[in-house]
C-alpha cells in the first residue's frame, strides 16, 4: 500500500472522528458519520448499525442513498431491531 493511500484512509479517519466528537447522542454521531464518509468515498454504499447486546440484535442507526434500496429489500428499516440469529451478520 502506497503512502498517498495510507494518508488519504488517515485523512478519511481523521475528518469522520473530528465530525463525530462534536455530537453526544448515537443517532446525531451516525449522522454525521454517514455524511462525512458519503462525502469522502462517493459510490460507496455506507450503513451504520449498533449492537445491542440485551436483546442480541443490531439496529440500523443510519444509511446513506446508496444503501437504502438494498436495505429496505432486506426489510432492514432505520431503528428497527434485527435479532442476530436472524441474519447471517455473525
């Protein structure tokens, strides 16, 4: 891997850790993930779950345009719960 592909992940890191430090609430921090990443790898298909381990599920917290289409034939909804032993995420 080259130096300039090294920077320019540090680069992508960098932004999306100084966006998110700004905010205090998971949903506002996925937001602003999800843009800045948008943003900074245009194309890319981008979705940000949570794990929440009392109910052994994930939860969908953000995606960008690219992602929705495949999501929502997924039948995976921002918000909604989806038990693990569900899905093949493990």
């Amino acid at each position: 891997m080259s130096c300039v592909v090294k920077r320019r992940g540090f680069s992508v890191l960098h932004q999306v850790a100084k966006s998110a430090t700004q905010r205090l609430d998971i949903v506002s921090i996925a937001r602003v993930t999800i843009a800045t990443l948008d943003a900074q790898l245009p194309g890319t298909m981008l979705a940000l779950f949570a794990y929440d381990p009392a109910a052994d599920a994930f939860v969908l917290l953000e995606a960008n345009a690219l992602a929705e289409p495949p999501l929502k034939a997924l039948g995976i909804g921002k918000g909604q719960t989806h038990p693990c032993q569900r899905n093949s995420f493990r």
